[in-house]
C-alpha cells in the first residue's frame, strides 16, 4: 500500500480548460513592489497556462508569494524581493479564467458516504486516540529518512526533560533528521543542559532547582559569544551531548531565528526578520515531512513558507506532511485557520511525543 494517495491533475480536457487563455504577466513597478493586480499563491497545486494547452505545475510554491515568469521558468518569491521589471503573473481568478487554475483536491480522497445524519467524535481534541497518526507517522519518517527531506521546528520544551532531548539527539544520530529550525531559546537550553545539566536552572531529570541556577542560560550565551559561535564553544567547552552538539557532528544544518525577547542572543541566531525567512524558507524548499513540536509561532511561520505538495524528479507529485504536536487544540486551529490545511495534531506532552517516537522507530 502507498504511503499516501496517489496524485490526480486536472482535467485539462474540459471546456473551460481548453478554451483558457494564456496567462499573463505584467513587470514589477519597483523593486519589492508588485503589479497591483499581481496573482497571490497558495500552497495548493497551481497551474500556469503557457498557451497550446501548455499548463505547468508550479514546482516550488508557498501561500503568499508572487509568480515570476520569465521564459516559461517559474519562480514563486516573496513580494519584498522582486526587482524592478520582474514579469509577475497577474489574475485573481483560480478556475482557468486567466490563465491560472488552483487545484485543491489533488490528494482527496473518496469519502465514504454514510447515512448517519449524527455522530459523535468528529473533530480531533486531546481526548482522540492517535494510535494511526503515530503509526503512520513512522512509515512516512522511514521512508524520508533515504528519500526525503525531515525537517523539524523545535520549542525549548523539548530540551527541558533528559529523556525528550536524549531522544531527539538519538532521531538525529540515525538519519531522521535533515534540518532544523528553532529560536534562540532551544538552543540556549540545549547548551545549557550540555554544560550544567539543566534547563532554565532546573535539572532536566530531577526538575531539582540548582543554586544561582538562573544564571545558567546566560553564562552558556556569554560562554558561546566569548568562543565566538556554537561550533567553537562545543569544542572549547568540551560539550558532547544534546541536540545541537548532535547537529553539529552529523553537519545538519539549524536556523535559529530571533525573536525581540531573545536573552544574548547566541552568535549563530539571525536576528534579520528577512534573513531568517530566507533560511527557513531554503529549507520549506526541499521538506517532504515536518514535525513542529510545542511552538506555535515557528510553527506557523514555516507552515506559511511551505507548498502542501512537492514534484519529484521524474515527475511525481507527493504531498508534504506537516505534523503539529502540542498540548492545545488551539496552536493546531490557529495553524490550519492560517493556510496550512494539511497539518495533522498529535495532541500530547512534547516530551512523551519525542520518547515515543524514538522508542518505536529506534528501539525494535
């Protein structure tokens, strides 16, 4: 059985497909200004008619990007890095009426048809069983691991219990692992776990509060910007454990975004709004999976940066699954409510998520 459905296009056949015009483009005013009629994207399949009943797939989109056409190479891009003259396809209509046909229901599938006019249980809370999502999950992570791209979005909860954080290092240590993001604070923590053995001044097993411990995150911050960059203080500060030590021996590359709140912050933090989207957004390029667990706003700052598909080499097109694990219904309705319609909750305590996870992929 195939890990996920099978892909269905359009069907181009149909009159309104096949009388479609061209689509067209018109040049960008300024630099980081679009037409003003300019075509915003979804990260749904779209569909650009290059004439002759010529439709090309958007082969990298995201929700809320503009589309350079330039010599039927397409190239979905944020507004603010548009130059002047760029040729932006413009049309606010998604059924073939300009050129342009969106297409939602590619992954769909056939419903069975019930007659019961009322049940119970319809919408996933913390009281759903997710045995399937679970299951599911591991299919997809091992199929990934050798022929995706797994990327992961990371709150500090996750380093502030032994076992959660020992069993991140341990996905990453075996492959299942091919990016990072997260802010200043996950790594911080980190860090700090690796040196003192706690997070926030807390032990990280015995939840025991160590003397002065509060100063624990910034003498780690002061320590890595004495050294110069993590990589550095890893080395000096003889550091072997963690999840950032794990990246760095196993060269998976971390985005660390900054936030107005950040303590320091450490040096490899990108404390450019844009330049950290630039990096994130290299990353929602080539994702296949995503698990973001408990932080919701890098959870819906990268849901909006990545397409609900992606087009294989030879041609195939496969959905990109994006998983939200946190304790509250509402971060997974606040991420679905902006765009990113495929995210799948797995409602539960991040730390007993992370354990899980390693024990049934790693411990077999």
């Amino acid at each position: 059985m195939s890990l996920w459905p099978r892909y269905c296009p359009p069907d181009f056949s149909i009159p309104e497909l096949v009388h479609a015009p061209k689509v067209t483009t018109k040049p960008a005013p300024l630099d980081g200004v679009a037409p003003l009629d300019f075509h915003g994207t979804s990260n749904h399949p779209e569909y650009l008619h290059l004439g002759n009943g010529n439709w090309l797939l958007i082969a990298e989109s995201r929700m809320d990007g503009v589309v350079v056409l330039r010599d039927g190479a397409v190239e979905v891009v944020e507004a603010r890095r548009l130059k002047k003259g760029d040729p932006v396809v413009v049309g606010r209509t998604e059924n073939g009426e300009e050129g342009i046909y969106v297409h939602p229901y590619g992954f769909a599938v056939p419903e069975v048809v019930d007659d019961e006019k009322f049940s119970f249980r319809t919408r996933g809370t913390r009281e759903t069983p997710f045995s399937r999502s679970y299951d599911d999950l591991y299919q997809v992570l091992r199929h990934d691991r050798d022929h995706g791209h797994i990327v992961w979005v990371l709150g500090p909860a996750v380093v502030f219990d032994r076992d959660s954080r020992s069993a991140m290092q341990g996905l990453i240590e075996n492959g299942y692992c091919h990016a990072l993001l997260a802010g200043n604070a996950l790594a911080t923590h980190d860090l700090e776990a690796a040196l003192f053995g706690t997070g926030l001044g807390q032990d990280i097993y015995t939840q025991k509060l160590a003397p002065h411990g509060h100063y624990n995150h910034l003498e780690i911050i002061n320590r890595v910007r004495l050294h110069g960059s993590i990589k550095a203080a890893i080395a000096a500060l003889g550091l072997s454990d963690g999840i950032i030590c794990a990246c760095e021996k196993y060269g998976i590359p971390y985005v660390l975004a900054g936030s107005i709140r950040d303590d320091g912050p450490l040096p490899e933090v990108i404390t450019d709004v844009c330049q950290a989207q630039d990096a994130m957004r290299n990353q929602a390029r080539r994702a296949t999976t995503v698990i973001a667990v408990a932080t919701q706003l890098h959870s819906i700052a990268f849901g909006n940066m990545l397409p609900g598909y992606r087009v294989l080499l030879g041609g195939e097109v496969r959905p990109v699954f994006l998983y939200l694990v946190d304790m509250s219904e509402f971060s997974a309705d606040k991420l679905a409510n902006r765009g990113s319609a495929q995210a799948q909750a797995i409602l539960t305590n991040a730390q007993d998520f992370m354990v899980n996870l390693f024990n049934n992929l790693l411990k077999e």
